[in-house]
C-alpha cells in the first residue's frame, strides 16, 4: 500500500487525503478519480493519525477544481461522470445519461455513442478555481526515430482541464501509460513495460510521432508471438496491424493521438500570438480583438510570459478615435515580406491541423467509421474542449472578415474541424457548451519535489470562467459574412451574367481593352470573387454544424442555441425597444445594462431609406432617396465597380459588429437595404461634453472612389441650417475633419482608413469635452471664460435642437431609436438638466457660438424675455416624464 500511497502523494494529494482514499476503494485509480472530485476534500492530516510518507511537502492536488458559482445542471453532470468512471475502470467509452428531450435516432436504438452531456443546456456564469502544477519536462533519445523529444508531463498533459470528472479520466489515462507492465492478452504470462516516451514524446514534427506510435503501438508477444495494442492491451487483427490501420485500433490510443496533437497545435499557435507582442514578425495587425475574452495558453508553456499569453490587463483603455488614419507617406515597405511569412505560418499551422484532424472521431470518414469512432475516449472530448477550443476561440474572436479571408487556409480547416465535431453524437454537444477560459491568475508558488532528484514543481491557482462557445463564436463570423455578401451584391450579379454567352461586340471590346485599367480591375474581380468564395463558405459551415446538430442532438436542442447566438443585422423591425421597460424601482447598473444590451441590438440595421415613386415617374427610374447625397446616389444606380465593391463589403462586415455602444455614448447605424452605400448615422453625445445625451445625425454617401477616396459626410442637426455646433460642424452641414479632406493634416489612406474610423473621430474629437478648443486659433485656450461661454450655448443648442427638436420630430429612421434613448435615460438626463441649468450663463442663444464667444453674434431671441434655455429645458422633462410613465412621444411639431 505503501506504493500506492507515494503515487498519490507524488501526484499533489495529502498524505491524509491519500490514505483515506486507498482504504474506501483499494485501487489506486478510483482513488485519484475521488480525490481529484473534491470527495475528500475535508480530509487534512488532524483528521487521522497517519503515518508521514517521505515527501519535503504536501500539496494539494495538482488539478483539484475548486467551485465558485456551480451551474446545477453542470454539477449533476459531473458527478454522474465520476460515478459511472468507478464502474467502468477502462473508461473506453461514454455511459448513457438522462436527457431534457425525447432520445434522438441514435439514443432510441441504444447506441453507445450517446452523449453524456445530452439534455443538459451550460451556462456561462461559471466559475472555477483550479490549482494546477507545472514541472520541468524530461528529455529521452527515441531510439526507433532516432530524435530526442521532451516528454509531456503529467502537469503538462491535465493543465487548463477545470471539470473534476475530466480530471480523473486523464489522470487515470496518463499513468497506465507512462509506467506499469502490459500483460500478454493471450494469458501466456509475459509482460511489456511502459515507458513515458512510448506515448508521450514531443517530436519537432509531427509525422515523426506518428512513425513513432506505427512502430510502438502493435506489440509482438516475445512469449507467444501475439500481436496486440500497447495502448489498452486487446489483441489486435491482423487486418489492423499496418501502418495505416493499426492507429485506429482503440478509443484510448485515439484519445492520446488528440492530446499530444492537440499539445503540438497549442503550442505553435502560442509561439506565433507571443512572436506577434514581441513585434517580432513586423506584421501590421488588421483587426482588433473582440473583449469578450481572451484566454491565456492553458497548456504546454513553462514561462511566465508564454503561460500568460492574453490574460486581460488592467489599465485604461486607450482611446479610439484619432481623427485621421496616419500620414499618407507611410513606409509600407516591409508589409509584403511580413504577409509572406504570416501565410508561411498559416500553411505550417493548417498542415498540422489537418494531420491530427485524421485520428478524430469521424463517422463519415472515407471507407466508413473505424471501431475508435464508434466509442470515443472520455479524454478527447476533454482534449478538444481545452487545447482545440483554446485555439479555435482565438482564431473566432478575429474582428477582421478580411484578415481572416487572407489566412483563408488556415479558416477553411478550422471550419473542417467545426463540422466534423458537430457530426458525431458523442462530441456535438460541444459547439453549444461555454468554453471555460482562464480568466486570470491568483496565485504562483514554488515548492519542492517529492524526492530529491525532482526539480521544484510550481503551483498556479488559475480562475477559469464560462465564455462564448465555439457556435456563438461562429455567429459573429456570420454577421460579418452576411454583411459583406450586401456589398459584394455587384460581383454577385456579375458572375451570373457572366455565365451567359458575352456578344460578338462585346468579346471585341474585351480583346481590344489593353493597358493598366483592364489589369486593376482584374484584380478587384479577382479579390472580389475570393472574398465571396470566403462568405459563402463561412454560412455554408453554419448551416453544416445546425443541421447536424438537428440530427444528432434534436430541434429542440438547435432552438435552444440559437435563441442564445447573436443576431444578425435585418431589416428594421420599427420596434426599437419598447420591449425594454426599466423603473424607478431599478439600480443605475440595471438600467445601464438594458440600455447597452438594447443599443447592442438595435446598433446596426437594414431599412428602406427610399422616397415612394410618385405618378409621373416610371418603374425603370432608380428611387429617390430620403438623403442629402440622394443625386449622387441615383447616378450611381446599377453601378458595378469592383473595388468598390469589395471596399464597402469590407466596411460593412466590420460595422456590423463592433460599432460602439455604452451608456455613456453610442453609433447606431441604418443602411439602405438595397443600397448599401447610402448610410445614415445617428451618435449620442459622449458624457462630460456639452454634447452629452443629445442626439447627432449624419447623412454618409460612400461614393464611386471610395475606398480610394473618403466618403461624404454631411451634418443634418442643424436646426433647419441655422446652428453651428462646433467649430468642426457648421451650420451648413460641413464636417471639418481631416480624415475626410475637409481640413488640413494627416488624411485618409487608400485600402487603409475606414468609415468606422471616421464616426469615432467625430465622436470622440469633434463632440469633446471643451469645443471653442477645435477652432486651430484657439487651440490654447482652455479653460477660458470665453471657453465656457462657448460651451454654456452649445448646451443651449443641444437641449432645443438635439434633444427637444429630435424627440418632437424624431429624423428618419431613428424615431424608435431616439425614443428609446431618451426613455431609457430619462432619469439621468432630468439629473442633467438641472446641472446644466446652474452651469447656464443665462446669455442669449447664438446662432453661431464661435463669434458669441468672441462677444459677438447674433442671439435668438425668446419670447418670454428670457435666454429661453429654462423653458426649453422644462419642456423637455415634461416629455422625459410622459415617456417615464409609458405615455409615449408627443405628437409632431411643426417647430423645428
């Protein structure tokens, strides 16, 4: 016993912990199972008189799962999973379990395939503390590749596993195979020994550890000649003792395929991501990474910095808006060679992908499901949940459609992937579980090893946390793809009129085309159609994955995931939100949270900015528009110019997820829906500014040259023409932006800047906190009195014209929008308005506060004899109140 005890001790339990085990259940894999499901946790060494087995410290478990905030459903899952792990000591396949729903075809007929997360729908608000070990890995000569691997160890091996039930499988997994004797399965008496580099070498390659394992894994009896499987000891046919076939004999050697695979994926995607923060490949990086979650490698890093790779820093966050995209003589030298070794990588990362893609579980693989498809391992389903949905999620969290288009070798087998799992029962339910990411680090110790030619061992305490799983990661992928299909409408509509058979004319034209025009718009044509090959398969892999979700986890188990997925940007419903009720009775944090989850809803949408035909015009005439730039627009009606084309497909694939919304400022968007390029933007006033709550429209038109050119902007709050907002936004309706060539200083950059770059400049610069400060002769003022003076009539402008004029004659198509705003914000904007009003220097309106700051101007007069600013703000509480108390908006004014 004294052995068993040592292993146990060896591997992080207490003396007192381990020997309580041993006497409940003799076998020392059941008994590391319970320890490491917390089933003697209250077991400290006070408990018993025990006797100290010789180790310089006792430790905890080195993958002990502390739970914080349990989901009920997954705390019955796992103790069921323990439970039935005790029964079946080989743990070759999954056990049935109870389900929510009626059994699918597979379950009805008793297939041992079943799920055992069937039924049970995870939460994200999970928590789990988890302390894991690290170690210093051995090195051992492999004589039959004649190379020198490392050797994954145990810490190494169950590192980022925080299910307790997993836990004890991989456990279990790694010790019968890293040490032990195999004996014969014939029963003639001779015994193999295992060694820890049968299985677990790391190799540079990994053809080499698949050569490695073909020579290892079918072993010849020296007794009895028996040919049989090294991995789980079964006599192994002769039909499977070739290269090809004898890798496929058992769910356990399928399981240590995936792990080790898994371990070498992880590491070189880690190796790449910590090359990128050490500005190491001088690649420009061309899309921001969602804040949803990162995740720090939960596997195979030994250094600090590795093993914290995109753990969450705490800081400010930097600002957005910077009002231009960078001097147009940038040196871009350098770009190419950096693309060239990205895609270098990508190919690297994607062939070893599609390697270990070969031993997954897969039913429909060519030649038909191998006996290890059939009863997968408990250890892969714990594999791909830790190391392949690590890399996954990352690679999902890309917010640039056009990044990802350009590693399209490295998605397309990460979409591989998605569906192969989502087909097999026994792993489908993965695409709708949270991924439990490591959402920080608590604590990092240091102790000694349990003999003395053991290397100190290091104890990480690590918070894991429930995260978006791989389908909802997915669905943002979606919106993008379908929005970018919108803009690639023309080269839709182009390929199919290119199917039919071209003229005798215009088969000359072609030939007689020559020169550089033809050679661009070969290449837009060319860029075009690889973007759209990219959407389409990017919706055709979620229609893959639900539709064999359908079939192996049922309707009602799809309905239930989507209800949870993101939703993709249609046509305006015109509800805007009155579905969202908040009261007096409510916190600020409840009430900010329904505005940002309402506004994230509501941010981006597809409506009819079209003008009804009237009688005298015809059918054929392409519509009016209910927009500033509506002549420009009709021109360019059925047009079809390639790169602008794949520029407004590009434009529209990023606005449609990450246009900023919070409760202190918000972009809403509208977009025709059958002219994407004929926009509408609608931005809240940051807080702190003389701007804040109001509400800011602009008409943007993105023109024949875009993305070569900027787009049209014109500024429509202008109180019918007659107020100047800022210094930056006349009354005209001219933005004064420098990112848009209407100022001097660094402007756009061709195939670089972005609409999105240009209403968060507006936003964040133009509607700022002291505004007399953008007019360039006044830059050094700050602080002023005529400073405040400007900002005390931008007040005055914002609540009469911003706030007052756009709830009683709400613009198109932002009437639900701006009603929703104000509603949902009505209490704190009546707090205020009475800060405004004591911060009013009750000086008349002036039309243009630039020269009323100057002490001239002309100012509005009221008809009360006062400034006005009182009365306009008393009768926009009155319509904050009405709206409070569910009365709804008032009627049209004919006041503008």
């Amino acid at each position: 016993m004294e052995k068993e005890l040592q292993q146990l001790v060896d591997m992080g339990a207490t003396t007192a912990q381990a020997r309580a085990a041993l006497r409940k259940y003799n076998d020392v894999m059941q008994a590391a199972e319970r320890i490491f499901d917390g089933a003697f946790d209250d077991v400290t060494d006070d408990t018993e008189d025990v006797d100290v087995v010789s180790v310089s410290e006792p430790a905890e478990s080195s993958s002990r799962t502390r739970t914080a905030t349990p989901d009920e459903d997954d705390e019955e899952c796992g103790d069921d999973y323990a439970d039935d792990a005790e029964d079946d000591d080989d743990a070759d396949g999954y056990m049935d379990y109870d389900s929510d729903y009626e059994p699918t075809g597979n379950q009805a007929n008793g297939s041992s395939t079943a799920d055992p997360y069937a039924g049970i729908f995870f939460s994200k608000d999970r928590r789990e503390e988890v302390i894991e070990i690290e170690e210093e890995p051995e090195v051992a000569h492999v004589r039959d590749v004649n190379e020198t691997a490392k050797l994954m160890t145990q810490g190494q091996w169950m590192k980022g596993c925080p299910e307790g039930s997993e836990q004890g499988f991989l456990f279990s997994e790694y010790h019968e195979l890293t040490g032990g004797e195999c004996p014969c399965p014939n029963g003639c008496g001779t015994k193999a020994t295992r060694h820890k580099r049968d299985f677990f070498a790391l190799f540079s390659e990994w053809s080499t550890y698949i050569t490695h394992l073909r020579r290892v894994s079918p072993r010849r009896c020296q007794g009895c000649s028996t040919t049989y499987c090294f991995a789980c000891g079964e006599p192994m046919p002769e039909t499977e003792q070739n290269e090809d076939q004898c890798l496929f004999h058992c769910s356990r050697l399928q399981g240590v395929i995936l792990g080790v695979g898994l371990t070498m994926v992880e590491q070189s995607f880690v190796e790449e991501v910590q090359e990128k923060a050490d500005g190491k490949t001088g690649k420009v990086t061309t899309g921001r990474r969602r804040k949803a979650t990162t995740t720090p490698s939960p596997n195979g890093a030994n250094d600090d910095d590795d093993f914290l790779v995109g753990l969450p820093t705490v800081g400010k966050k930097a600002k957005l808006g910077v009002g231009y995209a960078g001097d147009v003589r940038e040196d871009t030298s350098g770009q190419v060679e950096a693309q060239a070794v990205q895609n270098a990588k990508d190919e690297k990362l994607a062939a070893l992908l599609k390697g270990v893609r070969v031993y997954l579980p897969n039913l429909h693989r060519e030649g038909g499901g191998k006996s290890c498809d059939f009863l997968p391992h408990p250890t892969t389903l714990a594999h791909l949940r830790r190391r392949f949905n690590f890399v996954s999620s990352q690679l999902l969290r890309n917010d640039s459609l056009v990044d990802m288009s350009d590693r399209s070798i490295l998605y397309f087998e990460l979409f591989e992937w998605l569906e192969t799992i989502s087909c097999h029962e026994s792993l489908a339910s993965m695409m709708a579980m949270p991924i439990m990411v490591a959402a920080s680090v608590k604590t990092v110790t240091s102790r000694k090893g349990s003999s003395k030619n053991t290397p100190q061992i290091r104890e990480r305490t690590i918070v894991y946390e429930g995260s978006s799983g791989p389908r909802e990661l997915l669905e943002a992928i979606v919106i993008q793809a379908q929005a970018a299909l919108k803009g690639l409408e023309p080269t839709i509509r182009a390929q199919e009129e290119a199917k039919a058979e071209m003229t005798e004319e215009q088969k000359r034209m072609t030939s007689d085309d020559k020169g550089k025009g033809k050679d661009v718009l070969k290449m837009s044509s060319e860029e075009n159609t690889k973007l759209l090959g990219f959407c389409k398969r990017i919706l055709a892999t979620a229609k893959a994955i639900d539709r064999s979700l359908r079939d192996t986890k049922s309707d009602e188990f799809v309905e239930r995931l989507h209800a949870a997925l993101p939703k993709i940007p249609g046509t305006s419903t015109g509800q805007g939100g009155d579905d969202v009720v908040v009261d007096e009775k409510d916190s600020d944090e409840d009430v900010h949270k329904a505005y940002t989850d309402w506004a994230n809803r509501v941010r981006f949408e597809y409506c009819d900015l079209t003008i009804p035909l009237s009688p005298d015009m015809s059918e054929d005439e392409p519509p009016h528009y209910k927009f500033y730039f509506d002549a420009e627009a009709r021109m360019l009606a059925n047009s079809d110019i390639p790169k602008r084309s794949l520029a407004i497909a590009k434009e529209l694939a990023v606005l449609t997820t990450n246009l900023p919304v919070a409760w202190n400022s918000s972009i809403f968007l509208r977009v025709d829906e059958t002219r994407v390029d004929v926009i509408k933007a609608l931005i809240t006033g940051p807080e702190g500014t003389p701007y804040y709550n109001g509400c800011y429209l602009f008409d943007i038109f993105l023109g024949p040259s875009y993305n070569q050119a900027p787009p049209s902007v014109k500024y429509m709050t202008t109180h019918g023409g007659k107020y100047r907002f800022n210094p930056n936004l006349y009354a005209d309706g001219k933005v004064c932006l420098s990112l848009l060539g209407t100022w001097q200083g660094p402007g756009w950059v061709s195939g670089r800047s972005t609409l999105l770059q240009v209403l968060i400049s507006i936003q964040s610069m133009i509607l700022c906190d002291e505004p007399y400060l953008n007019e360039p002769a006044w830059a050094k003022s700050a602080g002023t009195p005529q400073s405040k003076q400007y900002s005390a009539n931008v007040r005055r402008m914002v609540v009469r014209t911003a706030m007052l004029g756009n709830l009683k004659n709400p613009p198109e198509p932002f009437a639900d929008v701006i009603r929703t705003h104000f509603r949902l914000k009505a209490r704190s904007i009546l707090k205020q308005l009475d800060e405004w009003v004591q911060l009013d220097d009750s000086k008349g309106l002036a039309a243009d506060g630039a020269y009323a700051g100057q002490g001239g101007g002309k100012n509005v007069p009221s008809s009360s004899g006062t400034n006005g600013f009182a009365d306009d703000v008393e009768e926009l509480k009155g319509l904050l109140r009405k709206l409070q108390a569910g009365r709804g908006i008032v009627e049209p004014s004919s006041s503008s």
